[in-house]
C-alpha cells in the first residue's frame, strides 16, 4: 500500500480514524463522518461512522459505507477485522454501546446494540484473536457518587449477537479526579486483549505521584467468572499498552521517565506478571507507544517526540512460548516522520 488516498467524502469531516489488519493483508478502515457547517467557529452536527476496506489483491479500498445512524451522540469507533475479511465496528451511539459486522462478500448488518444504557462514559476498545472471538470494554457512569463502572462484553467466534454485559471492577470517576489524591483518569481507560486461546484481559492504570499501581481482570477460556487483582510496576513517562501474545500470554509495555521502553508478560491465567525488561533507547527518542503483536512478534511504534522528528520501530520476539521466557531485542529501526 503506497500513497495517499482520501477516503472522507469532499465537504464532509472525517475524525477519529482507526485501523485494523488481518492476518492475510485485509485493512478495515473506519471514521467518524459529518458535514462541514462553512462556518469555522460552529460545531459539526449529527455524525455517523463510515467503513472502508483495503483489498490486497485488487490493491484498491472499496466505496466507502455508511454503517450507522447519523446523531450528535456518535463517538469512538473501533474496528477489528478477521483472516475471512470479516470486519466489525463498535461505537457508542445515542442509546449505548453499538455495533455493526461485515461479511466477506462486503454486505454489513444492521447497527445493533451491544449495551442500551445511555449512560457510557468513554474509552471504548475493541479486541479479537484469530478465531473471530471478540471483547469490548469501557466504563461507564453507571454507579453512584464519584464512581464509575468498567463493563466488558464478548461475543464468540461465528456468532452474530454480543453476551450480556458485565460490571467487572469499580474505579473513581474522571469527573471527580482533582479531588481524589493519587488518582487519574486513567484508572478509567481500560485497555483490552483476547488471545488466541480465548483468554480475555482487561487492564487499567492508576497513578500516584510515588508508585505506579496496574489493576488487571482476566477471565480464563469459556469462564464466566473474572479474576482481578493488582500489581506494582515501575513509573514512566507513559500509560501502559496492551497486546495479546505471544504465545499464550500478554505484553505490555511502557516508558520509563528517561524514555526507555520497559515490557513485562502477563500469563495467560493471570498468576503473576514477570520481572520487567528495560530496553535503553536514548532520552526523548520515544514518546509515546502503539503495541500490536501478530503470532511471535510485537511491534512497538514509537511516536516522535519534541526535538526528535523520527518515528522508531523496535521489534521484539520470543522463541519460547512460556509467560516466564525472556525478549531480546530483534530489530530497532528509525524513520523520519
């Protein structure tokens, strides 16, 4: 895929685009579209989500489609996309959390809801794993006082309906963090992987000025039951990122305050995480991460920081397959964004 191919509509404003790869080369692109007012200072009106796919046979992405309802309450779309080219697209709309899935033959269902409460708060994710199994979390406000609720969804692979949500940890509401010492936002940013044995983590970050505490649910395969617990991990100048693999297990992987990327496992059955690995990369060379991973190997993109116009991708593999097995570095390269 080379060049630049402008997939919004003119007169029309495309935002908060995402992206999703199979593992035959299948892009599913998907965006927040509204139309431009003419007026620079009004606000956009009703938005709905549009969805495109790259065909690497054809080399060419498909007419862009209008998956859902245009309304003022459309936000943070997420796409996945499985080896069959099958996509899905989950977004919070006006009555909740919804969704809408492709076929292979480019045909896409109606949009369904996954959670009909209207009371979502926000960071909305989407994961899946080789099989077509899907999980969905994000918090919402739907407790009381200044706390908040992480829900989870999933649906099995070959299904066509979400299972019933589930409440699975309570943490302190965003709207209220300033008065609540040692907490953040980013206690509600949940972060959510499914690996290829079916297992589902859900991970969420709360800072203090002295320690870095990560809270970690994880529900094992065909399990109902969600087991959380928590764990201390070094500071940094960034919130951990999750990945499912390699192997059976999860990675996650951070900056540390001198900008060194820092990585740890998470086994598949939640037990423990392992001793964390430290990879000196130079102060200011990285800022910020997007962690994916694809059968024995995680890519960690590195966003150029200030003074520093290059992006750097540092490749990471592990010939074991055990949670406990150590990463070595593979591949470190830089490029000028």
């Amino acid at each position: 895929m080379t060049g630049i191919r402008q997939l919004s509509a003119s007169g029309e404003l495309g935002q908060q685009p995402v992206l999703a790869v199979s593992s035959t080369g299948r892009v599913a692109a998907a965006w927040l579209e509204s139309r431009l007012s003419g007026c620079a200072a009004c606000e956009t009106g009703p938005a709905w989500i549009e969805e495109s796919t790259w065909d690497p046979d054809s080399r060419s992405w498909s007419r862009p489609v209008q998956i859902s309802s245009p309304t003022l309450a459309t936000s943070e779309p997420q796409v996945t996309i499985d080896a069959r080219g099958n996509a899905t697209v989950v977004w919070f709309s006006a009555h909740g959390v919804a969704y809408a899935s492709q076929s292979s033959h480019g045909s896409w269902t109606k949009q369904q809801l996954i959670d009909g409460s209207n009371d979502a708060g926000g960071a909305l994710e989407l994961a899946s794993n080789r099989k077509g199994e899907m999980a969905v979390s994000w918090w919402s406000r739907r407790s009381r006082g200044h706390m908040a609720k992480i829900f989870v969804a999933s649906r099995g692979a070959g299904r066509s309906t979400w299972g019933q949500s589930q409440a699975i940890a309570t943490a302190p509401s965003p709207n209220f963090e300033d008065s609540l010492p040692g907490t953040s936002s980013s206690a509600l940013a949940p972060q959510i992987a499914v690996n290829n044995s079916g297992a589902t983590i859900v991970v969420w970050h709360r800072t203090s000025p002295l320690s870095a505490l990560l809270a970690i649910a994880i529900r094992r395969p065909n399990g109902r039951a969600w087991q959380t617990r928590q764990t201390a991990i070094s500071t940094g100048s960034s919130l951990p990122t999750l990945t499912a693999g390699p192997g059976s297990g999860f990675t996650l992987a951070w900056l540390g305050d001198d900008r060194t990327l820092v990585t740890t496992t998470v086994p598949s059955n939640g037990c423990c995480v392992t001793p964390e690995r430290t990879f000196a990369q130079g102060p200011g060379e990285l800022d910020g991460l997007e962690l994916s991973s694809r059968d024995s190997v995680v890519s960690l993109w590195g966003q150029p920081g200030e003074g520093a116009p290059r992006v750097t991708l540092v490749t990471l593999s592990r010939r074991a397959t055990t949670a406990t097995s150590t990463w070595a570095p593979r591949r470190i390269q830089s490029f000028l964004s």
